[in-house]
C-alpha cells in the first residue's frame, strides 16, 4: 500500500442542515475521496464496525483524546471509516461524543474493498466489513500503513495494537526524528 494513491470513490453522507425543520435536520451529501483526502495529511482509520466494543472502548475514543497530539506531528484530520451506513456512524459518532474525529460511512463496502481490506465476518453475524488498519494519507497517497496480523475472512480473532492511535502517533514521531 505504501505510496499508492487511495481508491476515487464517492461516499454517502448525511449533513446537518438547520434549514431543515423537524427531528430530523439532515440532508444528503454526496462527498469523494478528493474531498477528504486532496492536499491535506490525514490519519485514516478503519475498523470492523460502529458500535463494537473493541471500536467503541478503544479506538475511536483515543483517536479523539490523542487528536491534539496527532496535529502537533503535521495532521490536518482525523477520519474513521467503517462498512456501515451514514445513519449508523453519524449516530455512532453522536454517542460517542466524537468532536475531532470524522466518521466517513462506507455502506457499500466500496472504498474498503478497493483498498484490499474487505473480508467477511459472517462467523459474528456482520457480513463483509473491513480489517482492521490506518495509514497516514498524505495528499491521497499512503504514506505509512498499519495492517492487524492475521487478515482473513470470519477471522475467529479481532487483532488490535498496530492500527491504535497510540501505535501511530509513535511511528509518526519516529519518522519525523529520522526524517531531521
């Protein structure tokens, strides 16, 4: 993956518009790659599911501690991304309080499948999702990637330590200081 450049596909979002009256104040918004990833230094990370305990206890919830710190090593966002629908992220997102980092719905499996990570998870019941990584994009190429041991389909496993916000944010460190 290092140095290729992100697979171009759009995404389905769901935007909060205030000039929609009701419980409901969201519209579409159709957004690209190019549009999360173009001329900026991202995190990216993805994960088997919204609402899941190892996503939910962990790994979104530091991402966002860590936010401050990942900015200060030259990142200008944050994103998390996972084979479920904007409804379930933006809710997801919600009940975690998430302010920093942003949820990207991949409902189709679309981007996940073209990056190689889609694998199947029927063995929980969830169906094709995504393996568990991050990489830091830099203008929508890979620039470091970080892939969980173990990639396979109904993996009886879910691995969890390469791809932390923790993990990264080092490997970020160790790079800038080789880099200087």
């Amino acid at each position: 993956m290092l140095g290729k450049k992100i697979p171009f596909v759009t995404f389905r979002t769901r935007v909060r518009d205030d000039s929609i009256e009701g419980p409901n104040p969201f519209r579409w918004e159709d957004k690209t790659s190019d549009d999360y990833f173009s001329d900026k230094r991202v995190v990216l990370f993805s994960l088997p599911g919204a609402f899941t305990p190892t996503c939910s206890t962990f790994q979104l919830p530091d991402f966002e501690k860590l936010h401050g710190e990942f900015q200060a090593e030259g990142i200008d966002e944050i994103y998390c991304i996972s084979v479920n629908d904007a409804f379930v992220m933006n809710a997801w997102a919600k009940a975690q309080g998430v302010e920093n980092t942003k949820v990207i719905p991949d409902g189709s499996g679309e981007f996940t499948r073209k990056m190689g990570m889609l694998v199947a998870k029927d063995n929980l019941g969830f169906g094709m999702r995504s393996w568990r990584y991050g990489a830091v994009v830099d203008n929508s190429v890979v620039e470091q990637w970080f892939e969980e041991d173990g990639f396979s389909d109904n993996c009886n496993t879910d691995p969890y330590g390469v791809s932390s916000p923790q993990n990264i944010l080092e490997q970020l460190r160790a790079a800038k200081i080789e880099a200087a």
